[in-house]
C-alpha cells in the first residue's frame, strides 16, 4: 500500500510547527543574566552546581535561529541572549578562541569550537546583524589551530593557551566539525567549507566506518589508528563511550546526505553509506536488549553495552528517515519516521511539549548520564528538521 508520507501532510506539520515552539517556550526561563544559560532541570528550573558551557550556549543559538526562521515568537530572545554571549560571556580575551566554561581553566575543544561556527552560521541564515562578524571569528580560530589541511581532519583540542595539542582523534568532534562546516558553507557560499567536510567524512565514514561493517569507530590515536578498546572500562562516558554508539550513525547519515544535495561536492558514496547507516542503526539495534528504542552504546559485534535509552538518538533517527524518505522514496524510511516519532511521543515528549533527557531502566524519566533537561538542540532539530525536509519534498512535488 503506498503510504502518503507525514513529512508533507498539513496536519501533521502544524503538529512539529506546535511542539517547536512549546520546546523553544520551555527554553526561556534558561536564559541568564550573567551570560550563557541554565542548565535546566525536569521543571524548567536551574539545577545546582551546573555552570554554562559553551556547547550548550551554541546549540540554543542554532536551534533559536530555527525557531525565529519559522516565525515562532521567543525564539528571537534566544538568539540574541546565546550570539551575545558567544561575543561577550564566552570569548577568551587573554588567548582568543572562546571559553568553555567561564571562570575555569578547562581545556579548549573542537568540539566547543565548530558548535560556535553552527550558531554562526545558523543566525547568518536569518539575517542577524552579529553572525557574519563571528563567522569570521570561527574561520580565524578554525584555520589558525583546529584544521589540519594534510590530513582534512581537525586537533581534538589543546590547553588553555593553544599549547599541550591532544595525541588523540575523536569521532564525534569530527561529526560535529561536518555539520558545522556545512552549515559555514550553506550560509557563506563558500565552497571550502563543503570541501573539507567531504574530507573529514570520507576518512571516518566511508573508510574507517565501511571497514567496520557499518558501526563507526569513534576513537583514534595520533596516528589515525582505529583504537576499538578506547574507554573499555568507561562505557557510559558521556562524550567518548566504548564501542559503537547507533545515535551517531544516524547523526552522521543527516550530515552525509546534506553533503549529497551540496553542489559544491560530489561524492558517489554518500547516499549508500548513509542507507547502510541507517538500516544497522535502526533495523540492527532498534530494542537490541528487549525494550523498545535505541542503546546508548554496542560493542563490535553489535551486542548491546550501554543499555541508557537518550533522547537524543531517536531525535536523530528521526531525521535520518525523513532525509533518507525523501532522497530515496523508500517506505522503509517512511515507517520508520512514523514509528520513531510514536515512541518519542509514547517516552520522551511530557505533557508540556519538552523532553525527557534520558529514561530509567523502566522507561520512566532517568538521568543517570544527563541528568535534566539541558538542552534543545536535538529535540528542536527533529522538529525543525522534519519540517525542513517535508519543505524540500513539498517544493520538489510542485516543481
């Protein structure tokens, strides 16, 4: 039977156009006076002890920049707290670059880095009267310490002072580096930053992540050598776990496909790998351990490691079967774009429009890994994401 997809159904967007905005609402009272925002718990309300942090500065300024290119009323508040506070609160004025956490002495990351260049580029896209000036702040920080044009990879991250480089590569800054760069290059025109994501996708994704079968190798040494037992004893470390993490395949797969409808690339692998993905992602661990949803982590034969149920990777499945409906046509993707979106409402969307962060071994609300409720970013990317896509299909359908 051939399924209209939701993606385009009038209904169904005004449901995503809702939930955007009640999540973009409970962001408000995050913001902080001082700069940066709150890191919120269930209630909405600051948690203790939970300083700002420049990622999450970044990600509200990219998903507030979607809300205000959709017309939803608070968003432009957000924005124009988190760009102040990503020219203000955040700089580092001793050693340029930008603080993760104001006040600490905490290392300075990629993976803090290219979020700033996300923000950027997002509040470019709109018109706001700051971001062209902090994109060519990012591409000044991103040229002078972080890109590494021998190998199209990026430094994982260095002292305070951009001394002490880190003898080590992750995936997951590299991830990050592709979305940002993308965006750098959709919002400036510049055909460079598309460039050097194709780089950086083709070493971990259609190399080291192929050779894998399909499960990304998240850690690397200096030398680029895959390192398959990094963290063994960690394995629910929140940014370099153990093993394979499904979430970032399907992250990955949005970013491969942005990369597929560029003009400014070409690349003949790029829809496969992103399918390929995708199916060992969902179709391979979708209630790998006997409960519904998606492991935080696999070990390489694909047995479940860190059973934590995130919010995060199912927003992010979300959008690698809606893009992968849209690029391809496949019903496959279409069920489970509905399917997904029917366990985020069933598990993780409260009676409010926001998200539980992380579910307890009986799939109520948990916080073992991320307590609270930190961040929108992926939960308003789904949302915004779907109706992105479902823009796209609609355009190409009246086209």
């Amino acid at each position: 039977v051939s399924l209209t997809s939701w993606l385009v159904h009038s209904d169904h967007r005004e449901w995503l156009r809702h939930n955007l905005t009640q999540v973009l609402t409970f962001a408000l009272p995050a913001i902080r006076s001082e700069g940066g925002f709150h890191y919120q718990g269930a209630d909405g309300a600051p948690l203790p002890g939970r300083p700002p942090q420049l990622f999450l500065t970044a990600r509200m300024a990219a998903t507030a920049a979607q809300g205000v290119a959709r017309g939803i009323p608070g968003s432009g508040e957000l924005l124009d707290h988190a760009m102040a506070s990503l020219r203000g609160f955040h700089v580092d004025r001793e050693h340029g670059g930008w603080l993760t956490q104001p006040g600490t002495t905490t290392r300075k990351s990629a993976y803090d880095h290219v979020h700033v260049g996300l923000a950027a580029a997002r509040a470019h896209a709109i018109g706001h009267p700051d971001a062209a000036e902090l994109i060519a702040q990012v591409r000044e920080v991103v040229d002078a310490h972080f890109w590494q044009d021998a190998t199209g990879t990026i430094a994982e991250s260095f002292a305070a002072d951009w001394t002490d480089q880190e003898a080590y590569y992750g995936a997951n800054a590299h991830m990050h580096t592709v979305e940002a760069f993308l965006e750098l290059g959709w919002a400036t025109g510049a055909a460079e930053w598309h460039q050097r994501a194709l780089r950086i996708a083709e070493r971990v994704i259609n190399q080291a992540a192929r050779q894998q079968h399909w499960l990304i190798p998240e850690h690397f040494s200096s030398n680029w050598d895959v390192l398959l037992e990094y963290n063994a004893d960690e394995p629910m470390h929140p940014f370099r776990p153990f093993g394979a993490t499904p979430g970032h395949a399907l992250e990955w797969t949005r970013f491969l496909l942005d990369l597929e409808r560029s003009p400014m690339v070409s690349a003949d692998w790029l829809t496969e790998a992103a399918d390929a993905l995708t199916r060992r992602a969902l179709d391979g661990c979708w209630a790998l351990d006997g409960r519904p949803g998606l492991v935080y982590t696999t070990d390489w034969d694909g047995r479940p490691v860190a059973t934590a149920r995130l919010h995060w990777p199912v927003c992010e499945g979300i959008q690698a079967a809606a893009g992968l409906r849209a690029v391809t046509g496949d019903e496959h993707w279409e069920q489970w774009y509905r399917r997904l979106w029917d366990h985020a409402a069933r598990y993780f969307i409260d009676e409010r429009g926001a998200w539980r962060n992380e579910l307890a071994e009986d799939l109520t609300e948990g916080g073992d890994l991320w307590p609270g409720r930190p961040d929108v970013y992926h939960c308003g990317g789904a949302l915004a994401g779907s109706l992105e896509v479902g823009d796209r299909m609609r355009a190409s359908s009246s086209s």
